[in-house]
C-alpha cells in the first residue's frame, strides 16, 4: 500500500488518518496550520507532522485533502509532489478538477457520513463516494476505500453535489431541529433526555420503514387546532416561529394536506 499524506488535522481529517492506521495502511506525515491538533493527531497515528508548505513530503504517493474548499486550493497550489502523485480531495461539493493543473492522477474520495472528533465513527459503515480523472486512479482510490471496509459509488460531481445537499437536509437540518428541541425544553426546566426515547424510535422506523411511511404530527393529521397552540408558546421566538412555519406548510404540502 502506498505512503499517504494527509492535509488537514479537522473532524474529517482525524477519524480517517486513524481509521487509516487502523487498516496497516501508511500515513507518513500530517499537514496543517494548527500546531496543537496537528500534533495531537499525528502521535496518534505516530507519523510526523508539519504546519509548513514547504516542509511537506515530496515523495508520498497519495494526497487526501481533508480542508475546508479555499484551504483544499491554495495548499494544491502551493504543494510540491513527485509527477506521478495522487491527490484526492474529500469535500462533498469541490470540483474534481483544483488538481489538474498539477497531475494527470487525480479524484475524490468523498466519505458520506457525519463526524465529531469526540464520537466515535466506525468507518466500515461509512459509504465511499468516488470520482477519478483515470481508471488507474478510481482503482487506487477503490482500494484503499476496500482495505477501510467501505462501500464504494461510483459518484461524477453533479451526483456528488445532490448526495451533499441531501445530507444537510437528512443530517445538518435535522440535528438544528433536535438543537431547538432540547433548547425549548432546557428553557422550559425540562431534562432534554425525555425526548431521547422518540429519537431512537423515530430514527429506527425511518431506517426500517422510509421517512415518507413514517411522518406523524399535527401537520400531516391537519390538526390546526394544536398548530395554533404550538405557534403562541414560541411566539416570542422568531427563529423557532419560522422554523416550526416552514416546516409545518412542507409536510402538508408534501402530503397534500389542506
């Protein structure tokens, strides 16, 4: 298996350099600009470290870019790689190509899953979606995503972006909403672990049964009644008010309900 080099020391970036370690394969350096968790995660995975461009590997065979877009193309710009490198990126919505100008063996090894430095991710679990600029490298890629366990798709960048959008919708907007709930609650002096029961129910009949089957709610019952006392106890927020609106309105136009 070939040495890697992994640019970034975020949430991304810390659970694949160990899940990496943890399949035998060789991570030989970390890259990034803070000096704390770069260093924290590269004894980790006992490898070297380095915040500066110009002290990065030349030699590695593979590249994963695990930084926001706008650090993901200024380092590509400035990182100095033998010609037959590999550079991946792992974002959900960049273009392919930020690294066609720099070699012909380039893709994206976008990992389609939620992560926190301080919750563990089993990433046998985590779907691989991946976009290659030649098959040489899909099959370099593929093979690392094989060695971790992953299921792998095979994702252009249009896909790549819908799969990205969806996962705000599924992931990001949800846990705002259950963000809102546990304020309402903590704000009320109620114990926001009342509400962890229906997640895992709610949660287990959307994986077993489709969220489509599963909707419940005053909405989709068209209970106007209790609607209208929901909407005066947030009243005073303007925030939760648009949210429980916006929301509301799409599940009965979703259903159909008038």
């Amino acid at each position: 298996m070939q040495d890697i080099v992994i640019l970034g020391s975020g949430n991304v970036a810390s659970h694949f350099a160990k899940a990496l370690k943890n399949a035998g394969i060789n991570v030989k350096q970390i890259f990034g600009r803070n000096i704390r968790s770069v260093s924290a995660l590269a004894k980790q995975i006992n490898c070297s470290h380095t915040i500066n461009i110009s002290d990065i590997i030349q030699n590695a065979d593979i590249y994963f870019f695990i930084m926001n877009d706008k650090a993901n193309l200024s380092i590509c710009d400035k990182i100095k790689i033998k010609p037959d490198s590999i550079l991946a990126h792992t974002a959900g919505s960049q273009s392919i190509d930020i690294f066609k100008n720099k070699t012909p063996n380039y893709g994206v090894f976008y990992p389609f899953q939620t992560f926190t430095k301080s919750v563990e991710t089993d990433f046998s679990k985590v779907p691989i979606c991946l976009e290659a600029s030649n098959q040489e490298t899909y099959l370099v890629l593929e093979k690392i995503a094989r060695k971790l366990n992953c299921k792998t798709f095979k994702i252009n960048a249009s896909e790549r972006e819908t799969v990205h959008l969806s996962g705000v919708f599924a992931s990001n907007f949800m846990n705002h909403c259950v963000n809102i709930a546990e304020d309402i609650l903590l704000e009320n002096n109620i114990s926001s672990d009342i509400i962890k029961p229906l997640l895992e129910q709610s949660f287990f009949k959307i994986l077993n049964n489709t969220a489509a089957n599963s909707q419940t709610g005053p909405a989709i019952r068209n209970d106007n009644l209790t609607i209208e006392k929901h909407k005066e106890l947030i009243k005073n927020n303007k925030q939760y008010s648009q949210v429980y609106e916006v929301l509301t309105n799409s599940i009965k136009s979703k259903f159909k309900i008038q």
